[in-house]
C-alpha cells in the first residue's frame, strides 16, 4: 500500500469504520512504515501537533487513545520507539514530558542522565566550558526536561556536572553550590583566593585586609560565601584573613595570576 491508502485504512479505524485493522498489516518492515504513516498523520493532521511540540504535548495516552496501542504492543514498543519510528533520530527520550518507564533507573539510567546532560551543553545550548557553573543550575534541568536526570544524579548541579566532568570545576564555582559546601574550610579559603587574588586582583592578603568592603560580595554574586561562612559580618572575614597573614609569618603575600 502507498501512503495514502495506509491513512485511508486509518481513518476508517479512528472513525470506527472499521473494527480493526486487517490482518497482517504490521508484519515486516512494510509493516513499520504504515505505523510511521500513521504516527505522523495522527500527530500532525489529525491532532495538529507541530512537530517540535511533540515532545511537549505528545504522551503515551496520545498514541494508544488513538489506536495505535495494539500495533505497538505487537513490536513491543513503548509510546516513545512509536514516535522514533515515525521521526528517527529527531526526539531524545528524556525531552517528553513523560518518560519511558524505567528509563531513568539503574546503573543504564545514570549512564542516559549523563548523557543527556552532556548533549544539552555541548550540542544543544553549545555553552563554553567557563560558563558551565553559571548556566547550569536548577533551571537549566527545568526547561530542558532534564528533572528525571537531576533527581537520579545527586540534586546537585555541582554533582551532576562533576559526573560529566570530573575535576574540571569546583562546587564553590556554582550558583547554587551543594549543601555543607561552605562549612568546608579548604573550599572556603580556595572561593576566597579565588575571590581575592584572581577577580578582585588584590596583590597580597596585607591588601585585602585594608582594602575589601562587604560589596564586593555583592558585586560579585558570593552572598552565600558570605552569609554561611562568614556569617555575614566582616570582622569575621578580616579574622580569616589576619589567619592566612599569620600562616605566612606576616609576610606580603602575591598570587601569580598566570597560572
């Protein structure tokens, strides 16, 4: 049969007509590509989906209160291989709103949410490396429909960016840094020379002391910094600082920037 005799014997099902659809009909490879005719036709002519809607307004009950349960049950499919069928290659599992059962589970599921995330930084939203621990936030898993991922890697943006990639960044470098991170007095001092040396550009510690206002905070998003480790009083910053002078025997200390 060619497309339109396939859509033909289709809409006669839908619009009971037809009981079921004739025998035989779905062996084969010409089989599969009646459903990809009817998969397409349904989502969009008869329901007129946009095609990159689908992911947003296309579920399982979609398909199967349509009549396309009994064909997919016969390959073993679940609603999601229905649609790649149809677009192959086009949607990612993880970008419906429902997805496959199982799909996040288990070591294979963990192995997907990586995946997945990799593919929405690098291929998808193309963001720079430097730009991974400003971008990739609670949000971002969000509006990607990546909540499966986040919730099976750590709920942590800092944890599941250091699965992908691990020892690139640090989690004090994130916007939303992971619980505990500022009660953590090496990652303190290492946000704090960062802080110090490398974006404010003060060259000693000696400098520092004299020269950081509570705004600079501010300016440079690190409330967290101070609020948790800090307790958001500066006495208690040039107490930390006055401990990094004495721990160079009140020597000038000089970060090299350069490296």
């Amino acid at each position: 049969m060619n497309r339109e005799q396939v859509i033909e014997v289709y809409q006669d099902v839908l619009e009971k007509r037809r009981k079921r659809f004739p025998n035989y009909f779905f062996v084969g490879k010409e089989g599969k590509k009646y459903m990809r005719y009817m998969t397409c036709y349904l989502l969009e002519q008869h329901l007129s989906i946009p095609i990159d809607k689908i992911p947003f307004q296309v579920g399982a009950n979609t398909l199967w209160s349509h009549r396309l349960r009994p064909p997919a049950m016969l390959y073993g499919w679940n609603y999601y291989e229905v649609i790649d069928n149809a677009y192959p290659g086009k949607f990612k599992p993880w970008q419906f709103q429902q997805t496959p059962d199982k799909y996040w589970e288990g070591e294979e599921g963990k192995r997907r949410a990586i995946e997945a995330v990799r593919y929405v930084i690098e291929e998808k939203m193309k963001i720079p490396m430097e730009e991974i621990p400003f971008r990739v936030n609670f949000n971002f898993f969000r509006q990607h429909g990546l909540g499966g991922a986040f919730t099976l890697l750590g709920y942590s943006p800092f944890q599941i960016v250091e699965a992908i990639y691990p020892s690139v960044f640090r989690p004090w470098q994130f916007a939303h840094v992971p619980m505990n991170c500022w009660k953590n007095e090496e990652y303190i001092g290492e946000a704090m020379d960062d802080f110090l040396f490398k974006q404010l550009h003060f060259s000693s510690y000696q400098e520092a002391f004299f020269q950081l206002k509570r705004s600079h905070f501010t300016d440079f998003q690190l409330t967290g910094l101070f609020q948790m480790a800090f307790d958001s009083r500066m006495n208690n910053v040039r107490k930390w600082i006055n401990e990094q002078l004495n721990n160079t025997d009140d020597e000038l200390f000089y970060m090299n920037l350069n490296k």
